[in-house]
C-alpha cells in the first residue's frame, strides 16, 4: 500500500517516464531523470509517463513505486540507475534514494520504495 505523504508539481525538463526517480532540473521548479548514483535523488515520479515541459508529480515523502534496473532485496538501500530506475546502492559516496521495502528479480520490477534521500 503506497503512502505519498508529500507529492510536489513540477516541470518536466526532458520525458520523464512513470516511477522513475527524479532530480532537480537545470532550472528551479525543473525536475529530470537521475540516472545514476552519484546525482542525488530528489524522489519519485508519479504513476503516469510525462513529455519534456509538461507538470510532472513527484513523490517526496512517504512510499512510492519505482521501476528496478535489476534485482533488488527487500531491505537494501536503492539508488539511481540507467533511465530513472532503481538499483541497490553499495557506492560510498553515491546518493541513496531510500530503502527498498519490496524485492526485484529482473529489469523493470516495481517495487516500493521508502523515500529516504542520503548518502550511502
């Protein structure tokens, strides 16, 4: 059961597909995909994909579904990947996005996530 205690409009700089993880954008108001480890992750977009400059949602707070990059356990710590997605983060000094609270076997698995921006 998702938990989106805080979700946040903003402008989508480039396509931003569904359950992606997202970063600030080049400009305020601006968020984009973040695509790997070392860009710190802002939090998840919503359930819907979204075209360059349309209002993308972003989940902050709370629980959200993100599409895995790979296989993923319950319980580790999840960062960004290739394309927005999820992968379990090991990298000192990379940007955790939260705390997988479902497994992944393969590519392209949803999981839910406990959105916790940090470092590993």
């Amino acid at each position: 059961m998702m938990n989106y205690l805080l979700t946040r409009n903003y402008k989508a700089s480039g396509a931003i597909p569904a359950r992606r993880l997202v970063r600030t954008g080049p400009n305020e108001g601006e968020v984009r995909l973040a695509t790997a480890g070392t860009q710190r992750p802002l939090g998840a977009s919503a359930d819907v994909d979204v075209a360059d400059g349309a209002p993308c949602d972003v989940h902050l707070v709370g629980t959200a579904l993100v599409e895995a990059h790979g296989a993923i356990n319950a319980g580790d710590s999840v960062t960004a990947a290739a394309e927005g997605r999820a992968q379990t983060g090991t990298t000192a000094n990379h940007y955790s996005a939260g705390i997988a609270l479902s497994s992944a076997t393969a590519r392209n698995d949803v999981i839910e996530v406990l959105l916790a921006p940090d470092r590993i």
